[in-house]
C-alpha cells in the first residue's frame, strides 16, 4: 500500500467516525425555500430524511451540486488568472520597448556629438592646410625648400596632416550612416512603443473586465456553496464546517488519482501539483490579498486539525518559502502553478473555495489538504521537495 493510499485511508477513516448519522434527526428551518436554479431545495432536503435511501441520493445530489457551484467560478476565475498574466507581460513588452528607445535615441544623440566634433576638427584642418604663408599654404613649398631637413619635416607634417584627414574623413562619413541608421531604429523603436502601449491599454481593461466576470462568479459561486455545505450538514447531522473539511477531502483525494493516472499515462518523471519551486515566480498582483505573515498564522492554526504538531510548521514553512515565499498571487509563468501552494492547474484550489485566486486561506485549506492526501505530513512533503531537482512537491 502507497503511502498515499494509507494517508488517504486514514483521513478518510477519522472523518466518517464523526459523521455518522445519528438516528431521527429534528426538523431544520429552511433559510430558503429554493435555492439557485438547478439546486436542490431545502423542503427536498427535508423530504429526503425519511429514509436511509432518499438520503444517499440526495447526498449525491449535493455533491453534483457542489461540484458544480465551484466548477463555474474555477473557470471564470481561471480566465481572470490568464487576463492578467497577459496584461503583465504586456507590461513588460512595453517597458522594454521604452526603454529601448530612450537607449537608441541617447546613442543618436551621442552620434550627433562626435559628427559635430569631427566636423569641426575637418574644418580646422581645411583652414590650415590652405592657409598662405605658413604650414602646407601649398605643395610648392615642400618642393622649393633649400634645407633638406626643413623638407623632410614638412613631408612628414604632410603625411600627418594627411592622415588625420583621412582619420576623421572617414569617421565623419561613418556617423553620418550611422546617424541615419539609428534615426531609422529610433522611428521604429516610437512606432513599436506606442503598439505596445495600446496593446498593453487594452490587456488591462480585459484584465480588469476578467476580474469584474470572476469577482461575481465567486459571490454567486459561495452562496450556493454556502446553502449545499449547510444542506449537507443537516442530512448527516454534522456541521457546514465538518462537511466542507470533508468533502475538500474527497474532492482532493479524486484530483490526485486523476493526477497519477495522467502521469502514469504520459511518463513523465518531473513536474507536480506543487509547481517547480518559487525562483522563478511572478506577483500576479490584480486584486489578491497579499499577507505571507497572515497566510502562515493561519496556516498555523489549522495544523492541529490533521493531527499534525507544531514540528511539522517549520517543515511547511521552508516548503512554500520554497514554493511562493507564501505569496497568494505567485505564478509559476512557465506551468502555470499558482498560489501559496503553487496547485497545478490552479483552479484545483476551487475545491476549497470560490475565491482561490484572491484569498491565501483558501490556498492554505487546499494546500494543507493536498499534502495530507499526497504525503501524510509537511516534513514529508518538504523532505520529498528537498530530494527532488528540479524542487517540486
């Protein structure tokens, strides 16, 4: 038996001793005759007590629905994650854009100051060689000279003369191409900045357009969740509380036979649930709550409730530090791993919550769940990220 298998076992063993249905349970006041359209009603739960049979089917039609309540946020909110992914390296685009042209136009303007150095050096030695009396005023005079030595040092003048025409001749000729070819790039370099800056306007309205869409998914999305979680609890005498930490279970315990099943199928050695580590991350940023401190305060509340001591915090700490440095909004932009717990694909998380993309405690209920299916413990966990190269869990 896999480690897996056992830990999922035991989970599974620990929650169905404290949700046995207790006998006859009292009648429940509806908060609501109906619910959303396609849900079940609260006089259908009530009904649905009688017998043991009415109850299991309509605990599958709870399920049905709660799947189907956090499905439709997963993807809307899933779209939000992409939009404004996009709109990031839209950005990105931009600013490189900008700043290469402030590098062109910096390199033209430098040009444009040796052209206009080299100009005048030609013109003083123009002035120079062509002046009457003195230096090489004419050819003739190096003919003419009676002292050989004085017509050795004119020669050799010449030739210096000469070449520094030839020098800056040639260097003028340069900067005038390259003048011409750096305005050329720096017209380009305009003309793709102000693409860039209109894509980039409309990536951040379908970005902000995204999370206006994800925003009203999760509000509908959690009150219907809200109303399923509360029906489960009064058809199996238990509480909302019990029954959402039970059913994020079920649900994370069927996402990783899925995920095995997809590894065995593809053969691949690397890559995982948990992301590949948090190096190479970026701050989605686009209305998520931030709050590392918070997140593992949190975290470290809900512990106990797996069985887990306080030696097993420091262990998953050092795995999302690895991971996300406990950052809500971090992305893996290679895999697409998103969160504290970097869940791959990302809306995974939407089995914990509505509201996965923005809301660290959701990631950490979804994360704490993942590795208790997954590996028992978070020193488990962290030893196996540890082992592994590149880091994943």
């Amino acid at each position: 038996m896999t480690a897996l298998r056992r830990s999922r076992r035991a989970a599974v063993a620990t929650l169905a001793a404290a949700l046995v249905l207790a006998g006859a349970l009292p009648a429940v006041a509806n908060p609501g005759d109906e619910t959303a359209d396609g849900y079940p009603t609260w006089d259908e739960v009530n009904a649905a007590r009688a017998s043991q049979s009415a109850k299991q089917a309509e605990y599958a039609k709870l399920q049905q629905a709660l799947q189907r309540a956090q499905s439709g946020a997963a993807t809307t909110s899933a779209k939000a994650v992409a939009a404004f992914r996009t709109a990031q390296r839209a950005d990105q685009d931009l600013a490189d854009a900008t700043a290469r042209e402030k590098q062109l136009q910096s390199r033209l303007e430098a040009d444009r100051t040796r052209l206009q150095s080299d100009s005048e050096s030609l013109g003083r030695v123009v002035s120079w060689m062509y002046r009457d009396g003195t230096g090489l005023a004419s050819t003739s005079q190096l003919i003419t000279a009676k002292d050989p030595a004085e017509f050795m040092s004119k020669l050799d003048t010449a030739q210096q003369v000469a070449g520094t025409w030839n020098t800056l001749s040639e260097r003028a000729a340069a900067a005038v191409n390259t003048e011409q070819n750096l305005k050329d790039q720096a017209t380009s370099a305009k003309k793709e900045r102000a693409r860039l800056a209109a894509e980039a306007d409309r990536a951040s309205s379908a970005a902000s357009a995204a999370q206006e869409r994800a925003d009203a998914a999760v509000d509908t999305a959690s009150r219907n969740t809200t109303t399923v979680y509360a029906q489960l609890a009064s058809l199996r005498g238990t509480t909302a509380k019990v029954e959402e930490r039970y059913q994020l279970g079920l649900q994370v315990a069927e996402q990783q036979r899925e995920e095995e099943a997809r590894r065995q199928q593809q053969q691949e050695q690397n890559g995982g649930n948990g992301g590949g580590g948090g190096g190479g991350n970026v701050n989605l940023g686009g209305g998520v709550t931030v709050d590392p401190a918070g997140a593992q305060a949190y975290a470290r509340s809900v512990l106990p409730s797996y069985g887990w001591g306080g030696e097993q915090f420091s262990c998953l700490v050092s795995l999302w530090n690895g991971e996300s440095d406990w950052r809500a909004d971090a992305l893996n932009p290679s895999s697409g791993a998103y969160g504290i717990p970097q869940a791959l694909p990302a809306e995974k998380m939407a089995a914990a919550g509505a509201d996965w993309r923005t809301n660290g405690a959701t990631q950490v209920n979804w994360g704490l769940a993942y590795i208790s299916a997954s590996y028992g413990s978070p020193c488990n966990a962290w030893n196996t990220w540890q082992s592994r190269n590149p880091h994943w869990y």
